[in-house]
C-alpha cells in the first residue's frame, strides 16, 4: 500500500502546475467562466468513475455534501478571482494560513490543544506573511504597520483568507466521511464524484444568474481551452490523491494539510519567475518560513 506521505509529493508537484496554470488561463478568462468551465470538464472526467460510485450512503449524507460543495464551489471562485488580480508569488504564499485555520477550528469546536510548538508555527506563518507585503529596504519599525494595512485594505487577499476558511470547514467534514475507521465513511471515488457533480451544478447556476449561462462556457474553452483541460487533468489528479490521503486513517487532516502547502514554495518561485512578479526572492524566502510554521501548527 502506497504511504500518504508519498501520495502528498505528488499532490505537492500537481498543485503547484495547477496554479501556475491557472494564472496563466485567468489572463485570457474572468474567473467566474474559468472556474465553471474547468467545474464542468472535471464534471465530466468524473463520469469515467461512474461504476465505482456507490450511491448507497446515508441519506443525511447528501445535504452535508451539498454544503460541502458549497463551500467548494465559493472557495473556488474566490481563490481564482484572487489569483487573476494578484501577484502569483503575493497570493500563492496565503495558501499557508490553511492548516493554520484548520488547528484553530479545531481548538475552539473540537476542543484540540495547542502545544507551544503550535504557537511557534502560528509565530511562522504570520511573520512569513508580514514579510510578504514588506517592500524591501522598508525599516520595519518605521513602516510596522504597512503589510497588515496593505492585506486588509486588499479585497482579493480578504478574498483568499474566506476561501480557506471555507476550505478549512470542508477538510475537517471531509476527514470525518472518507477516514475508513468511521463505520460510516463513504469511499473516495463517491466522495469524489458526488462533490465534483454538485461544484458543476453550482458553478452552471452561478453563471445563469450573473452571467451568460452556457455562452459562457463556450467562450471559456474557445478562449483558454487547452489550458482549462490541462488545468482540469491537473485537479482531477492532484484532488483524488488529497482525497485518498485523507481518508487513510493514520494520515492527519491538518499535516495533510500543511504539506500540501509546500507547493507553495514552488508555485512562488517558478510561477513568479515566468510571469515576472516583483521581489521574488524575499516572497519566497516568505513562503518557506510561512510553509515550515504550517507543518509546525500540524504536528
């Protein structure tokens, strides 16, 4: 049997890819028609797991994952508005507050400790963070507040910050359905297809109301096509093997979590250096501390 562990490397390379590409196809698309249009060609890619679907599940288990893929489908789009607005090395790096949000659900409604390594990673993250938003060769005692100003004043990074808190919500329920020591789990391929049919769904309404409906996605593929099928056989791998980690039992929700966030690193650098992004080495530098202080809250 293949480690969770091993699975995350994979995970951590597909991510990585999918955003860069995604920020390479949010130049030529809004996000909302980017974000149902890759919705639906994922929809359809997971019609090939249809015979390994079992629809026999607990029937207070489909408005849970409805919710689930509610929060999914609003995550999404807000991560992809976010990324189409910000710097890739800017938004990249906030990924890491993920596992942070995670450890701090889990303290105030499952009741979890935090050790004081917790609170050193916590440190991490939002020190990783600050430096992020520091224009280089500003004194830090004279410009102290100018990174905190600068992300709250950003309507994208308040973007970011509800997404994961989203996010963070669905990891924690999706822990609970797929972990196999539930009596009542249900398998990943199930998971998987239920949650992508319900986002396809969503994302079609979302764009009949506030859009133009199929058009829509008509001009997504004519104008991005190739990157949204590469964007979507990219997600379709790199969410099954989230998933299929996640519920091995021995796997913890939140280092999953956190390794997961050590795409960022490469997603920073590679993704900033093609598209030119500005103060690429002191981001980077940024999203390793803010990746270690996330395996530190995880562990």
């Amino acid at each position: 049997m293949v480690s969770w562990q091993s699975l995350m490397f994979v995970v951590i390379i597909f991510t990585a890819l999918g955003t860069i590409v995604s920020k390479k196809a949010l130049f030529r698309e809004h996000a909302m028609e980017f974000s149902a249009t890759l919705s639906l060609v994922i929809a359809v890619f997971s019609l090939a797991l249809l015979p390994l679907v079992d629809f026999n599940i607990p029937k207070n288990y489909w408005a849970i994952l409805y919710l689930v893929s509610l929060f999914a489908t609003i995550g999404f789009l807000l991560v992809a508005k976010a990324t189409r607005h910000l710097e890739i090395s800017s938004s990249s790096p906030l990924f890491a507050f993920s596992p942070v949000i995670t450890a701090l659900l889990a303290f105030f409604f499952l009741k979890e400790h935090l050790t004081v390594m917790h609170f050193g990673g916590l440190a991490l993250v939002f020190v990783g963070s600050y430096f992020l938003e520091m224009k280089p060769g500003e004194s830090i005692l004279k410009k102290i507040y100018t990174p905190v100003k600068a992300m709250i004043k950003s309507k994208y990074i308040n973007f970011m910050f509800i997404a994961l808190f989203l996010y963070s919500v669905g990891d924690i329920i999706e822990r609970f359905m797929l972990n196999t020591s539930n009596p009542n789990h249900i398998t990943t391929v199930t998971f998987f297809f239920i949650i992508h049919m319900f986002m396809a769904i969503n994302f079609i309404i979302l764009l009949t109301i506030y859009h133009d409906g199929f058009a829509g996605i008509k001009h997504g593929l004519k104008s991005a096509g190739y990157l949204i099928f590469l964007m979507a056989v990219i997600a379709f791998i790199g969410r099954f093997l989230t998933m299929y980690a996640v519920s091995i039992p021995v796997a913890q929700i939140a280092l999953v979590s956190a390794l997961k966030r050590g795409s960022i690193v490469l997603s920073t650098f590679f993704g900033g250096e093609i598209f030119k992004d500005k103060h690429l080495k002191q981001r980077t530098l940024a999203a390793c501390v803010m990746v270690i202080g996330a395996i530190f809250v995880a562990i």
